[in-house]
C-alpha cells in the first residue's frame, strides 16, 4: 500500500491525515489553500498524485460553504494531476440535516451535497454521518459509505478509571449510549427531548436516580449546545456526582463549551480540531483506507 496511496490533508486535518499515512506506511501531502482578494481559494496539492490512489482527509466543519468548494478543488487537482483514484474521507460532512423540504420549494442539502461529492470523487466515506429521516448514505450514492466512531468512544471510555452509568440525552443517540453501555457492562438511561421549535426544547427522563454516581453522556453533534444543555440540567438534577459529556463533532458553535462546562467536563473526538480532542480517530481512518 505504501507505494500506491497518498493521504493528503487541509490545515486543520492535517495532524491527522499524517497520523493515517503512518499508520498506513504511505505518503502524504499538505494541501494548501490561499485566498485572492475576492474571497476565491486557490487549492494545491504539494505532492504528485499521478498514478497514485489519493485519499482527501476533509473537515468540513466551519465555514462549509468555503470548505465544500475547496475539497471539491482538491479532488479536481488529483484526477487532473493523473491520480488512479480519488477518494473523500470527511471526518464530518455538513449540510445533512436538511435530507427532506419541510415547506414548499426547499432545498434537501443532503442530497444536493452527497451529489456533488460523488460526482467528483470514486468514492466518499463519512464518519458518523448526521442520519435522520434515512438510514444510509447509499440512498444518495452507491459510493457513499459511512463509518461509526463507537469502537473508537468505547476503547477511550475503558480507560476510565471511575465507574460510571451511561445516558442517552435523547432518543436518536440512545443507540450510541446503549451499545457502549452493552460492551463495557454499564448501566444505561434514556431521556427524553419534546422539540417544540428550533429554539423550545423540553428534556424528560425516566424515573431513576443517579445520586452519588458518575455520569457519560455521548452525543453526535454538538453545535450551539443548548438543547444538550438542557439534558445536563435534568441530569445534575438527579444527583449526579459528576458529568462527562463526550461529542462526537464538536462544532461548538457560539458560546457552546462555556453552556457545557457549567455542567460537564467536555470531550470530543478530532474529526472536528478543538483543544478538547482527546479521541483520535486515525486508525478509523486509516482502516477505512484500507477497505477502499
């Protein structure tokens, strides 16, 4: 493998995308990116990629208008430059939320997005896709995949050296919180979220008690981090000894990680870079390159 792929990564994957290509004992590349005066992106590939399976290791959290464009260029580059392949690895894809028009003459962001991306590379794999109205990226794309962070949450949470119960904050991510519970043996709870609108969120639980105990709530996305907020409150209220929110994406839009931190230590993984990145996912990476 180490003669035939080259990993390449944007600025703020880049940590990562090196990690990969020496786990994979193969070559890698910075992308680099500047910007003319009126706001385009000039993307260069620093490497050859001719005759060369080339692997784009993208983050298209923040700014992902401009980010969809420049990893869009960088796939260009490759194939233009005599790549055999081109493949996507987003460690976060944005715009999926939006996977039906909900009022009259909507865009559906998800599959206008996924189109895209196909269209340029051969094949595009997402971790922890935000799914919600369908159950796999393969209904966009024979060439979409995705791939689950889990094993990886799970490993980093058997490191814990306090005991502690597993809670689901709503019922989408009480699959997440389950399966971890179920392979570490731990007690599991699931709340309750009542979204009245994109503002009015209510969060109910179960009648359970969680005095004097340690909790881990495990989340896929956390942006503004309001309606997780409102989890971590019912949750303290239990009695709860001390709360360890881990995200998956950790966009943290806004003031979110000053919202959490009033109530959980915060942890996430590095598909999105953040000084709370504790949980690297170079070997899902790079065990994703190597079933490509």
């Amino acid at each position: 493998m180490s003669k035939e792929v080259l990993v390449c990564g944007f600025s703020d994957t880049s940590a990562l995308a090196k990690n990969v290509a020496k786990i994979l004992s193969c070559s890698y590349s910075d992308i680099s990116v500047n910007t003319f005066p009126d706001g385009e992106s000039l993307v260069k590939i620093n490497i050859s990629p001719k005759g060369k399976k080339v692997v784009i290791v993208a983050s298209l959290a923040h700014n992902p208008d401009i980010k969809v464009v420049q990893t869009l260029l960088a796939g260009g580059v490759a194939r233009d430059n005599g790549a055999k392949k081109v493949f996507l690895m987003a460690t976060y894809m944005p715009y999926l939320r939006q996977d039906k028009s909900f009022h009259d003459f909507e865009c559906v962001s998800a599959k206008e997005v996924m189109n895209l991306f196909c269209d340029k590379f051969d094949k595009v794999v997402v971790i922890d896709p935000h799914l919600h109205r369908i159950d796999s990226l393969k209904e966009y794309s024979k060439n979409a995949f995705e791939v689950s962070s889990i094993g990886v949450i799970t490993d980093y949470l058997r490191k814990f050296k306090d005991d502690f119960v597993m809670v689901g904050p709503d019922e989408e991510s009480y699959q997440w919180a389950k399966k971890i519970a179920s392979d570490l043996d731990k007690e599991v709870h699931i709340l309750i979220k009542n979204r009245k609108d994109s503002n009015n969120v209510k969060v109910t639980g179960e009648n359970f008690s969680l005095k004097g105990k340690n909790a881990v709530i495990v989340d896929d996305i956390i942006s503004t981090g309001h309606t997780l907020c409102e989890s971590l409150k019912l949750v303290k209220s239990k009695g709860v000894k001390s709360i360890t929110c881990i995200g998956v994406h950790g966009i943290l839009a806004g003031n979110a990680e000053t919202l959490i931190k009033k109530y959980a230590n915060l942890i996430t993984t590095n598909t999105i870079l953040s000084k709370y990145s504790k949980i690297d996912v170079s070997k899902l990476v790079a065990d994703s390159i190597k079933e490509l």
